[in-house]
C-alpha cells in the first residue's frame, strides 16, 4: 500500500511593509543598546547620554512613517508585519523579548 504525500507548499509570502523595515530594526538596535547602557553606566555617563539620544533620533525617524508599531513578541524575538526585526536566541536577562 502506499501513501501520497502532500506536495511542501511556499513559504507564506509577505506583502510588502507599509514603510522600510529598517527604520524598525534600527530603532530596536538603539533601544537594546540603550536599556544595556542604562544597566552599566551611571546618568551622568557619557555613554548613557548617547544611548538615550540614538533611541529618541530612531523613534523620531520611525514617527515619520507612522503613528504606532504594532510588535509581535515571540519567545526570545520581536516581529512587526510578520517580519523578525530582533532575534536575540537565548533566554536570558538581557534579551528584550524573553523580558516582555
């Protein structure tokens, strides 16, 4: 007796982002960055400054093309529009997603 097997279907095909997904990525970058710095450094920092200042230019940036962002959080990634825009892979402390 045999058996048919299913023929393996595409990947789910993703409509285009409603702005470039890198305006996303960098603002998690900058966010990631900036919540370590403020773990590490004292406010007076020149380090912690700089920090909070590259999050506040990418929210800024990211404001120009919307007005919300809409994150998936999944185990240890962020997604927006069905797209990984931060996949930091383990469990722990550190790692934005697996905190929310």
């Amino acid at each position: 007796m045999t058996t048919s097997v299913p023929a393996k279907t595409e990947e789910r095909v993703l409509d285009e982002p409603s702005f470039p997904v890198v305006y996303v990525t960098d603002l998690l970058k900058a966010f990631v960055k900036a919540v370590r710095a403020h773990q590490l450094y004292l406010p007076n920092n020149p380090m912690h400054a700089r920090s909070l200042e590259a999050v506040k230019e990418s929210f800024a940036a990211l404001w120009q093309h919307t007005d919300e962002l809409d994150l998936a959080v999944i185990e240890t990634r962020l997604e927006w529009e069905g797209r990984v825009v931060l996949d930091e892979g383990e469990r722990t402390s550190d790692n934005i997603a697996w905190l929310l």
